[in-house]
C-alpha cells in the first residue's frame, strides 16, 4: 500500500467501528483497528474477489464498493491493490460515498508528508556532500554520486523521483513511495557517499564531518 495511509483515523468517524485490509492475494490481514469478527479477513477476501470476478465475467467496470447487511454491516472498498473492509455501527445511507473521500483526504495527506521526508532526506546528504567537497574535488564527486544515484535507483521506481542536479540532490515527486522505501534508498546512498569520504579522507576526518553534519541538523531542526 502507496503511501503510507493512517488507517487507524477511520475509527475516528461515529459510524464505523472497525476496520482490516486485507491482502488480494491470499487473504491475510495487513492491518486492522477497531472492533471486527473474529472471520473478518475471510469475509472481505471472500467478497472482495467475488465481487471482481463477477464485474469481469459481467463486464460491468470496477466497483468502487460493495456494502452486506446481515449480522454485521460492513462495507468493503478497493484500496493499493487489496481489500478494505469497514465495519459499521449500523447501516448509514452514503456511508460508500463518505469514506472513499476519506480514504483519498488521508492519501493527500500522506503523499505529503512522504514528499516532505524525502526532501528533508535529500536536504542532510546535501549538506554532508557540501563538507566533503570543500576539500575535494567537485567533479570527482559529481561523477561519483551519478554513479550511485544510478546504480541504486536501478530497476526501482524511486529511479524517477530524485535527480543530482550539479551536486545538489532534487526531490520531483513522491507518488507512490512509502517511509520504508525512501529511507532504504536513502541509507543506501548514505553510505555510498561516506564509503568514498572514508576513501578521501580517512576516517578520523570523515567522522569529524559527519558529526559536524549532524549538529548542523539539530539545529535546523530545533
């Protein structure tokens, strides 16, 4: 699931007691809160891909959700590829409608506060490659950040999101990333980066830096 979306705010409406998402593809629970059977993970699996395979065999289009009154009320919404199952405290009239512009209000939200730690991430190794190049070579460490950038983005979709602009780091976009993923691309490039310092400078001088980096940081951050 892209971005990172605090399903747990669901709970927060009146309305809804519960919530699981569950996998499309073999029905095990990815995250749940709130109040839910205990055959919750089978009933929005069951129904999810029942209901898809029956728009397909009917060739009536994607169904945005699907809503079963019986002992419980739950509603069940596509959501990042899987199943979204609510369970409500009583059948509400639009209740659908509602929580699809919930779901897309806390993926705006999430979208930007991914865009938001990505740059910030961007922003430190900058400033770290700031300290190493002063007493460098600039174009050696262009070259080598290039290589980097290119080599660990390889094959991964965060290849498109982050671009070396002279020896700046350039955030575009963050759609369809999640905080796993940007930090383990950014921790790779990390220590890409201070492998080569180590190499320039040795160690006691690439420490210093780095810690001269880190202080910066607080303060910016304080």
């Amino acid at each position: 699931m892209n971005p990172d979306v605090p399903l747990s705010e669901l709970t927060q409406d009146k309305d809804i007691k519960g919530f699981a998402l569950v996998s499309s593809e073999d029905g095990s629970i990815l995250d749940s809160g709130g109040i839910t059977p205990g055959n919750i993970d089978d009933l929005i699996a069951f129904t999810g891909s029942a209901a898809e395979i029956i728009a397909d065999s009917c060739k009536i289009g994607n169904i945005s959700s699907i809503k079963g009154i019986g002992r419980e009320t739950i509603v069940i919404v596509p959501f990042g590829g899987n199943y979204l199952g609510l369970v409500l405290e009583k059948n509400v009239e639009g209740i659908e409608e509602k929580v699809q512009k919930r779901l897309e209000g806390l993926r705006q939200d999430a979208t930007s506060e991914i865009g938001k730690i990505f740059k910030e991430r961007a922003e430190q190794l900058n400033m770290l490659v700031s300290e190493f190049v002063k007493d460098s070579d600039p174009e050696m460490w262009r070259g080598y950040i290039a290589s980097g950038l290119s080599a660990l983005s390889k094959e991964d979709k965060i290849r498109s999101s982050i671009k070396l602009d002279g020896l700046k780091l350039r955030v575009s976009n963050s759609e369809g990333l999640n905080r796993d993923e940007i930090n383990k691309f950014m921790k790779l490039l990390l220590d890409f980066i201070v492998k080569k310092a180590l190499s320039e400078f040795g160690k006691q001088q690439t420490k210093m830096i780095v810690q001269k980096v880190i202080r910066e940081i607080g303060e910016k951050n304080k």
